[in-house]
C-alpha cells in the first residue's frame, strides 16, 4: 500500500485499515464500508428528548464543537473581569479557595486553553478528512470507488486543510 508521506500516525492508520479489510476478506467475511453514521454500539439515549444519533452527529459535531470553545472563551473572560471586579473586596484566602483566580491563570491559561481546544478539534477533522480521503484512492485504485467520490473527499479535505492552516495563522499562545 502506499501512503503519501507524512507522520507515523497516519501512516500506521491507513495501512491498519487496508490491513483489516484483507484480514476480512481472507475469512470469507464481506468487508463493510464504514459510514458516517458507524458509533459503537449499544448506547442509549443520554436524554429523553435527543435521539443517539442526534447526540453524536450533531451534538457532537465539529461546527457545534467549535461554537462551544467561543462559549468557553467568553464565559472565561468574563470570569476574568468579574474577579479582576472582587479582588478588593474578597480575601485572597478566598480567592484561593474558589480557584482559578491567579492573575497567571487568566492571563496566560484563559488565552491559552481554548485555542488549545479548538486546534485538537480541527487537527482531528483535518486528520480523519485525509485518512477518508487516502481510502478513497486506494478504493478507486481496487474498484471500489469512483473518481468522483474521491475528488468530492479531495473537496473536503481541502476545506479542511484551509480551516487549519487559517486557525494556526491567527492561533498565538500566550506566556
């Protein structure tokens, strides 16, 4: 199999999934395509009013995600200026107590942690978008998949891949 060069991790993902459709195959076993709706199985509900998959493809989606790290970064400036509003008035011991509190914290960590957030989210989608899309070339190399498959995976890995390099163009870290 050949895989474009890159880092070991993905490399050792796409040859452990060529890998496990041989192994398939070799038992007489129908190799099934994953979806975008495979989860692992048996969950249940974690409300009455939200479906499983409703939770995990929507609840949990990268655009859902990153919208909840703009909430995060708000809710931590404004803990910001509320404390930076009490420091006179409430005693350090308390401050303390409460945590999270240090001047260094909402400085440097409250600046620091959401973007830490937001580039694993969208190192992963960059991530998983090139292995689909790596498939999908060895799939139409075997057969197994047309070449407007591929180009359409190539189109989202390419809008990937511009979201990612426009976060780390604007990402800074603070110290």
């Amino acid at each position: 199999m050949s895989v474009p060069d890159g880092n070991t991790a993905l490399r050792c993902a796409a040859m452990l999934l060529a890998a496990t459709a041989l192994a398939l195959r070799a038992v007489g076993a129908a190799a099934q395509e994953p979806t975008l709706h495979d989860h692992p199985g048996d969950l249940q509900p974690v409300h009455p009013d939200e479906s499983v998959e409703t939770t995990l493809h929507d609840r949990f989606s990268l655009d859902r995600a990153l919208g909840a790290a703009v909430s995060v970064r708000g809710a931590l400036t404004s803990f910001e200026e509320l404390t930076t509003e009490v420091r006179r008035r409430v005693p350090k011991r308390r401050l303390a107590e409460i945590g999270n509190t240090e001047p260094e914290m909402q400085t440097i960590g409250f600046h620091n942690l959401p973007g830490t957030l937001e580039g694993t989210l969208r190192l992963q989608d960059w991530t998983i978008k090139k292995l689909r899309w790596e498939l999908a070339v060895e799939r139409r190399n075997d057969g197994r998949a047309t070449e407007l498959q591929v180009r359409e995976l190539r189109q989202t890995f390419d809008a990937a891949d511009e979201a990612f390099r426009r976060f780390w163009r604007e990402f800074g870290i603070a110290d």
